[in-house]
C-alpha cells in the first residue's frame, strides 16, 4: 500500500494513439516509453506514475505489462469515445481480511455506509449551487431526509429527486435538458461521460491498490460485471467533473464546432479527444489528493468502523 507522501509525487499519462503511426508502449530502464514508427516520443520513470489512459489503438509489450503491475501502475485502455474496453491493474488480491470484512457485512451496515455516501454526494451538490448563487437545501434537511431512509429503494429516490433538481439548476447556463447516461445525445452529456469514466477509474485503482474487491460494493447492489464499489466511492466526487464542466464553459474551452453528430450521438474527431480529456485529466491531478484520503480513510473505517469515522468529502466552493 503506497503512503501520502509517494502519491503525491506520482502523476497520471494520457496516451492518444493512432494505428497508422505505429504506436508503441514499452519499458525500458524502469522508465515507461512511448514511439511511434520505433521513434521515441515521450518517456516517464515508472516511479512516478501512478496510472496511464490510452486513447486509441497501440502495441504493448508483455514487459511492459509485467513491470508495470510490480510497480502498481494501471493500464486503462479506451475507445476513440472514451469507454474503457480494456485494463491492466495491479491489485493487493491477498488482502483476505479487508474482503472478508467486506463481505461479511450486514444489510444495515452497508445501508450506513451507502447514507454516508449519499448524504455526502448531496451537499456536496448544495455547496456547488450556493457558489453560483442559488439558495442551497440547508444541511439538516438533507441529513433528515437520507435518515428517514429504511431501505435502498427508498435512499435511491432521494438522490435521485434531489440530483436531478442539481442538474436542472447548475447546468442551466448551458442549456442543460437532462441527464442520459452513455447516450452521448448532447454535448454535456457527453463531457460528463468522459469525465465520470476518467474519475471512476482513478477510483477503482486508489481502492484497488488498498486490496478491496471493487465489485462488491454498499450503495450500487451486486450486479454482473458492475464495479459496484467504485461507483460507489465515485458518488462523492462527481462534483468535481459537474464543477470543472461549468468552468470549461465559462472559460470558453468547449467549441460546439469540434463535435460532429452522427447515428443520434456527439463524438469527437480524433485531434480533439486529447483537448477535452486533459480539461479532466487536470482535475484528477488537482484534486488526487482528497480522493486518496478519502479511499485510505474509507479503508480505515472498514477495517475498523469502531475507531475510525466514515470519511468526508466537501468540494471547494468560494465563500465556503
């Protein structure tokens, strides 16, 4: 398990790659190196990296594979649209304890920790919307609803109605309908896509890392193939890619003319993903640090939930 001090220090690589250049990922004298047509274009010492997203088609040498598992860097490999098809992550599989302790909860302890994440996902939600200058919920009414709760039916409806009135008032300013999930069906939608797919996976690694089983979560019920711890965790952090999506409106970074539509979907053509993947990849970097606490606390209070409190998360917000 790596401590605070060497996180900070590590960073995360975003590889766009295109076939017709021969695009080459390899190790050589523990440093990670990227060619193209066997020429190098970029390198970075595989102490320092934590994770790398490439983007597109490329070569990958089984060495590079086998080191970089040692050294506990993921490998995400994504579409041109930025869906993860594939991964390469090393994990502390050994950790029998922790995933006992996961296992073996009761439904009221996972009901307790599923509210915690709930509660702190929507003030979250209320501290972004009192920045803008609309009235928030006040805490104890959220607090209240999210207690009154007796079942996970009932707390998936009060963050449901509660973040869809988010959506409908934050996103206003850029002409917001609603949110839709993987359909790609306007541009926000599909930023919010990317951002929530680059953040989830960071996730899952940071827990991963720590020797959970990322498939068995609280809140997102056990579901074939669903990573259900991660999203999980992820709820808390949302806002981060809500936030930095409104700020990379404001700030004139989104340019409607880079998207094309086709088949009832926005894409991007393949010289602009790199643009609109690094207005994320920033945030990660930003903000790394909160969401590893929060992980290695979340960590804590499995192992230990008599001594150590559920984490909390506040997004920063002016005036706040």
């Amino acid at each position: 398990m790596i401590s605070l001090p060497d996180f900070r220090e590590k960073q995360l690589l975003l590889i766009q790659a295109q076939w017709r250049d021969k695009p080459k990922l390899k190790f050589t004298n523990e440093n990670i190196v990227f060619t193209k047509h066997d020429e190098i274009v970029n390198r970075a010492s595989c102490h320092k990296v934590f994770a790398i997203y490439v983007i597109g088609d490329i070569s990958v040498t089984t060495k590079l594979i086998r080191e970089t598992a040692g050294y506990g860097i993921s490998l995400y490999f994504l579409k041109h649209n930025f869906e993860t098809y594939s991964s390469c992550l090393p994990q502390a599989e050994g950790h029998y304890y922790l995933r006992s302790k996961q296992y073996t909860m009761s439904q009221d302890q996972q009901l307790a920790i599923a509210k915690n994440i709930v509660r702190g996902k929507l003030i979250n939600q209320q501290r972004l919307l009192k920045e803008t200058g609309i009235e928030p919920k006040s805490k104890q009414s959220i607090h209240r609803q999210v207690d009154a709760t007796r079942s996970f039916k009932d707390l998936l409806g009060v963050e449901g109605s509660h973040t869809r009135s988010f959506f409908a008032a934050y996103f206003n300013p850029i002409d917001w309908r609603r949110r839709a999930p993987r359909t790609k069906e306007d541009i926000p939608n599909f930023l919010l896509d990317i951002g929530y797919n680059l953040l989830f996976n960071f996730i899952d690694a940071l827990l991963r890392m720590h020797g959970f089983d990322t498939y068995k979560g609280c809140y997102h019920r056990l579901f074939f193939g669903r990573k259900s711890l991660a999203c999980d965790i992820q709820e808390p952090f949302r806002c981060l890619v809500d936030k930095q999506l409104v700020k990379a409106y404001n700030l004139g970074q989104i340019d409607e003319s880079d998207f094309s539509f086709k088949n009832g979907q926005y894409m991007l053509s393949f010289d602009k993903n790199q643009k609109y993947a690094q207005i994320f990849m920033r945030l990660l970097m930003d903000n790394k640090e909160d969401i590893f606490n929060y992980v290695h606390e979340f960590y804590r209070h499995v192992m230990n939930p008599e001594e150590n409190p559920f984490p909390e998360y506040k997004v920063r917000a002016r005036n706040q």
